[in-house]
C-alpha cells in the first residue's frame, strides 16, 4: 500500500508540454528523498482540462496541480509529499475555496456538470496495466455475457439501451449488431473505427489512451453477440501513443485468457489485431475503412450490400466507433433502464465533447444527451476568453455546420442538431467568436473535403472543387448574389448525388453558414468588406492619424518596406505594397494600426 | 491531396537497396501487400521517390500505377524526401481558428519554401498537417519530436534558431 499515489496526465496533450519529463523528475525525486516504497506514481489518460496542462493529482488529498514544469517537482516532492502542505500556487484556482481549504473536482464547474461513462476510467487509472482496469469492474460485463447469456440477449439489451452509434450518423447499436448476427458465415469480424479523422476531434484518441481495455472488452462482446471470432481495429498512424498503449493492452488481454481461444471456459473464440491507417479520411466511412484494411486505396463501395451482410474481406462485420465501444460494458453491468434514464427519450446516455478553439477550458468533457450548447460553452467550457464574444459552435466537423449564437439554448442530441443544419459528429465542438470570418470557415472546411475527396464519384469530386472555386471568388471580393443562389443549388446536386457520406454531408459548412450569416456572404459580395476581418484581399491596413506618434516601431517591423514616415509624424501604409501579415498592428503600443 | 513531387535527384546506398529487396521479398505474393511494402520503403528512404515505386512494382508484379495509386491515395505517403528538420503545422479546426495559418505563412516567408517542399540544403522541410490532436495547446507545430504549443507567428524565429545552431 502507498500512503500517496501521484497521478500525471500521459495524454497526448499534456506529454507535447512534457509531462514524460515531470513523471521521470518525479521518480528521481521521490527516491531521492526516500520516498519510493510510500509514493507511486501512475501515468494516466487523459483528464479532460487539456487547457491547465500538464496536470498532476495528489491523492488521498486529490490536490488538483495545473501547468506543472519539471522544475516545479522537487517543490511539490519536498513539500507536499514530505511534508504534507499542499503547494498552493500550482493549485487549480477553482479547486481553492480559501487559505486552508480546497473543494474537489467534481465540485468545480469544468466537472460538476458531467458525467462520466464513456471516460469513466480516463485520468483514474494506468493505462497500460490491466490489473487497474481488472480493480474497476473491467472484463466483469464480458465474464457475465459469456456465462450467463445468449448472443440473442445481449443485442436484445443493446436494442433495449437504445444506444446510437457515437461515430456521428447515430445508428442503433443494437440493430446494426442484430443484422450481422442474422448472416450466417464461416467467418464474420467486428472491427472498431479508431480512424479518428475530424480535425479539432480528439474523443476517440483519449479513450484509447486512457482506458484501451474497456474497447477491447466491448468488442469480444460484440463478437459474442455477432459470432465473430476475429477483430481488428482500424487506428490513425497519427496517434502513436493511442497505438502503443492498444498492443500493451493487447498483449495483456491475451497473457490473462481473455482474448484467444476459450475465452472463460465458454468455448468462445476471440481476437484482435491493429491495422494502421495511413492518413485518409474518407476511411473514417466504413465501406472505405474496409477497403483500407484489404490494403487497397480506401475508397467507398456501394450500399447495399452493407457490412452486415458483406463487409471486410466480403464477410459479415460489424463496426463500431470508439465511443460506441467504451459505453458497452457499463451497459451490460448496469442495465439498459440504467442507460436509458441518463439523456433524452432518442438520445439515450452521453457524449463526449472536444472543446477548442476560442474557450477558456478546452479540452475533452463528457455531458448526458439534452445538455444545452449554452452549458457546454459558458459553464463547463468557462465561456470565450479575452473579453471576445460567443459567436458561433462548430459541430461534426467538414460534415457538420455551424451552430449560430441565437440557439445556444439548444438541447444537445442527434436530431436536435440535424434539425438545426448541423450533426453531432464524432464529438468535435469549435467554438468561434466574432474575429472569425463564416465565409472564410466554410472555405477552410471545403478546402480539407477537396483534399480528402477520394475521386471516386463526380458529384464530391468535381462538385466540391467547383464550391471552393466560387467561394475563393467571394473572399476575394469578386463574388457575385448569383452566386450565393447557385453555390446553394450545387450544395443539394453534391448532397444528393454522391456515393458515400463525406460527399453527402461535404455541403453542410457552405449550407449551415450560408443559413445563418448570409448577411456575412452579401457584405463580402456588394460591399467588398469582411465583417469579421479575417479575409485577407478584403482587409486594408490604415494607421489613423490622431493616434501615431511617429514611434517608427511598424515601418521597422514591416517585413516588406511598406510603412513610410519620419520620426515623431504620421506614417502611412502604403497599400500597394503591403501584404496584409498584421506585424505593424500587432507591434503598435498606440492602437493606431487599424483592420477595414 | 495533391501530392508534390520531388525533382530533387535520387541517391540510395547499397544498403538501403539491399533492404527494399528484403522487404519486397517477404511481402511478394502476399494479398494486400502494397500498403505494407510503401510503409517499410518509406521507413528505409524517409520518402518514396518514383525510382523506389518502380522498383515496388517490379517486385510484387503489380502494375506501377496501382503501386503510385495507393502512394498518393494516403497523405502518410511522402513522395518528397525530408529535411535534416522536419516541421509540421497543425492546420486542424481547432489551430486553424487560433490563427495557425499565420504561423505557416511566416515558416513559408523564412524558409523560402512552400509546404510539402524541402529547403535546398536539406536543412528544414515543411508540412501543413491535419489535427494531430494537440487542441488544448492550439496553435501547435512540430519540429521532429518537439511539440511547440500556444504559438503567435513571433516565435518562429526563435524556434528555427534552435535548429540552425
């Protein structure tokens, strides 16, 4: 037994601000002062406040440390862990009620509003011993499938769950499972999306470093329920400690019999092997995901057939996200009236969120179904930082759209968010305020689906290039209204037309915005003017003559010579010469430097 | 993607020839073996010069065109070689709305290069990546191993000095 157990982040947020570092400072530390047989120290996933990075928690006095460096260690060693006073500068400061007295986490306002299930064990336990995951009930849900039910009862609880598919579209579980167990095959596989590919999307990644089991755990059990007896998991080159960390799990899995053969003394057979992706993605959308797998370039197929009845290697399959997976086992512990009283009435359970962008904490939270977009952003989120304010979420990333400040209030679920012109997605959620121009947003996402459309089908293909053309055309001030009607038109041919869902849902940016800043689109049209001054041909640099002082500092700056003047007078920007970069405006002590 | 080319020339050594062999050896008639046999090429020359696709092709007895299919179907697959010091900016929602296109046009002003592109005397070369899941530390680039987050265009100076020393 330790008397204190160090907990330190070893998500891939907090180990890019060197929290490898901290663990190793810490074992020197710590054994240096003779400590090491009263101290452990446990790396763990991901603790959700990405934004106070690296984190560090003291137990049993749970001292929440936020943006600890290494040379912040034998400080926190000597005094907390020595000598029992909490170092209090480094403290989380709403975790501080007073001089004496700290409230836990789960009282702060980032946590109270969550609930964990999908991350229940992130930031809890050691990723990469299965001991830990054993301790908290893990591998219990597949022990009781295995000796207790029937693959008929365990997609009659799933169905009962009314869990939806959390890789984005948001179909039942259940059914998808009950079709593959339908198919009768010599060989069947249920494989898990960890093709994570929405950019600002970080769920999939966090649970895989932080819990890999539980999405082990989950899979034998779909395969249970489907009669597969092989599993692979598709996962971004991308995230090689999400990799790492699924072999370990692996290998461990296998060491304690449950992944092989006879898993439990039940005669089932189950096991799982990792496929790299190779940074595509339109293989995040199953039918390419499979391609991919069979080693090909990873385009769609058509459906039907879909993957129950011929998926990988022309088998049934059954493919879950991430998130999907890491909800299971709960479900079989706990029951499906348990997960349907968490949520609404069609979005049974919860969602795991990746705030970013311009919010105070971003970083990763799971919150029931139904929780407004208003909660999220202000409370958990801790609202938009630097005195800017809300002005729009992105949700479901180059498929979804952008949800306007006037409904905050919305209630989060699938059909909510599909009413409003967005998606639920993977989980990214971007938060904007007004310096971000929705134009130039729906430009960037049209951007990244021209890049990843495969060039299978001419409707994505050619009809997302011809969107971006005339979007460039409007940010570069030679945009006509005609063109806003016929970008919309095109928008529903894409919708309409295409093969698979990155070109079905590739409009929805255009669409969304289109919708609810249209006012934005026309002043960039007949006043040759961005709103948000984010569109750089539409923006001139113009110093105003009662604030310069004649300080010189911009024309020093300058990068290409554009600012003349003399010493203690006016200066003027030359725009002829001027590339827009913004130096001059950022140097300007005297906010003379002005964006129209 | 479109996918840069290289006009830079190839060298290989012996070696790494001997190598790409070996590799092309365990994988031929295998099913499936394209993907694996770029990975590991890639491994052994840090890209995938069309020399080195062609040599691929011959092996596993696969047209070349299918061999350069899946080498510029998957953005993992470089067909430029690398710098002594890759650098990598994260082009994802999240760094994107923090104004990390500021901080690639300054790299593409200092170094002269475009992205994809590598600095004549090998010393940098640049990408635009997608979200490497950093978001938290948003704007964030790379530079080899090193992770550089909360980046405003200024410190690009002071992080290439790093490299150059």
């Amino acid at each position: 037994m330790f008397r204190s157990n160090v907990l330190v982040c070893g998500g891939t947020g907090c180990t890019s601000s060197n929290s490898e570092q901290i663990i190793e400072r810490l074992n020197e530390e710590i054994k240096a002062q003779g400590l090491d047989k009263e101290v452990n120290v446990i790396r763990t996933g991901c603790f959700g406040l990405c934004a106070l990075g690296p984190i560090m928690v003291v137990y049993p006095e749970g001292a929440f440390y936020s943006r600890v460096t290494p040379d912040d260690v034998p400080e926190i060693v000597s005094e907390h862990l020595l000598k029992g006073r909490i170092v209090k500068r480094l403290l989380y400061q709403e975790t501080v009620v007073d001089d004496n007295t700290t409230k836990s986490l789960n009282e702060t306002t980032f946590y109270s509003k969550q609930m964990r299930i999908a991350l229940r064990n992130c930031g809890v336990i050691n990723p990469e011993k299965i001991d830990e995951y054993i301790a908290l009930d893990g591998y219990a849900a597949l022990g009781k499938v295995l000796t207790e039910m029937t693959p008929q009862e365990v997609i009659d609880l799933m169905l009962a769950s009314g869990l939806r598919g959390r890789g984005g579209a948001g179909f039942p579980t259940g059914l998808k499972w009950k079709f593959a167990a339908a198919n009768d095959a010599d060989q069947k596989y249920a494989c898990c999306n960890a093709d994570e590919g929405d950019p600002g999307a970080f769920m999939d990644r966090s649970v895989l470093e932080g819990d890999p089991h539980s999405v082990l755990e989950a899979m034998a059990i779909a395969g249970y329920a489907i009669g597969a007896s092989q599993g692979y998991i598709y996962i971004r080159a991308e995230y090689p400690i999400a990799v790492k960390r699924l072999q370990i799990a692996i290998e461990q899995a296998r060491e304690y019999g449950l992944l092989g053969k006879n898993i439990f003394d039940s005669g089932f057979d189950f096991d799982i092997d990792i496929r790299l992706g190779a940074g595509a993605f339109v293989c995040g959308e199953e039918t390419a995901l499979m391609t991919s797998i069979e080693g090909k370039r990873g385009e769609p197929r058509v459906r039907p057939p879909f993957p129950a009845a011929k998926g990988l290697f022309g088998k049934p399959t059954v493919l879950n996200n991430v998130e999907t997976y890491a909800n299971i086992p709960q479900i079989i512990l706990k029951g499906a009236d348990w997960f349907r009283s968490i949520g609404t009435e069609k979005s049974p359970g919860t969602k795991v969120f990746a705030l970013g962008g311009k919010i105070t904490n971003t970083g990763l939270v799971e919150v029931p179904m139904g929780t407004t977009l208003r909660e999220v952003v202000e409370e958990i989120g801790g609202g938009v930082p630097g005195g800017h304010h809300f002005k729009a979420a992105q949700t479901g990333g180059p498929s979804g759209g952008c949800i306007p400040a006037k409904l905050i209030d919305t209630p989060i679920d699938y059909d909510n968010l599909i009413a409003i012109g967005s998606m639920m997605g993977s989980g990214g959620l971007i938060v904007m305020d007004e310096t971000t121009c929705m134009v130039d947003i729906a430009k960037f996402f049209l951007e990244f689906t021209v890049d990843e459309s495969c060039g299978k089908c001419t409707p994505c293909r050619v009809g997302t290039k011809r969107l971006l053309e005339i979007l460039n055309k409007i940010t570069s001030g030679n945009g006509t209204l005609e063109d806003l009607d016929k970008m919309e038109e095109l928008c529903y041919y894409i919708k309409e037309n295409s093969l698979c869902g990155l070109g079905q849902t590739a409009p929805n940016p255009v669409l969304s915005t289109l919708k609810y800043y249209r006012d934005e689109y026309v002043a960039h049209v007949t006043e040759h003017r961005c709103p948000a001054g984010a569109c750089k041909a539409l923006t001139n640099y113009t110093i105003e003559a009662d604030k310069c002082k004649g300080c010189t500092l911009c024309a020093r700056n300058c990068p290409v010579g554009a600012i003349s003047g003399a010493v203690k007078e006016t200066h003027v920007i030359d725009t002829t010469k001027c590339i827009k970069c913004g130096v001059c405006m950022e140097k300007c002590k005297f906010g003379a430097v002005v964006k129209k | 993607m479109q996918k840069r080319i290289s006009n830079l020339p190839f060298h290989d050594t012996p070696e790494q020839a001997k190598k790409l062999d070996e590799v092309i050896e365990k994988l031929k008639g295998q099913a499936g073996a394209i993907m694996p046999a770029l990975h590991e090429a890639q491994e052994i020359y840090g890209y995938l010069p069309l020399e080195v696709q062609k040599r691929i092709a011959d092996g596993l007895d696969v047209p070349l065109e299918e061999v350069y299919g899946v080498s510029t179907f998957y953005s993992q697959f470089s067909l430029t070689p690398k710098g002594r010091n890759h650098i990598s900016v994260c082009l994802g929602t999240a760094c994107y709305v923090k104004g990390a296109d500021k901080v690639l046009d300054k790299l593409i002003q200092r170094l002269g290069i475009q992205p994809e592109e590598c600095t004549e005397d090998g010393a940098f070369s640049l990408t635009a990546c997608r979200c490497i899941g950093a978001c938290g530390l948003a704007p964030v680039m790379t530079v080899n191993e090193d992770v550089y987050g909360r980046l405003v265009p200024e410190d690009v100076d002071q992080i290439l000095a790093k490299y150059t020393a």
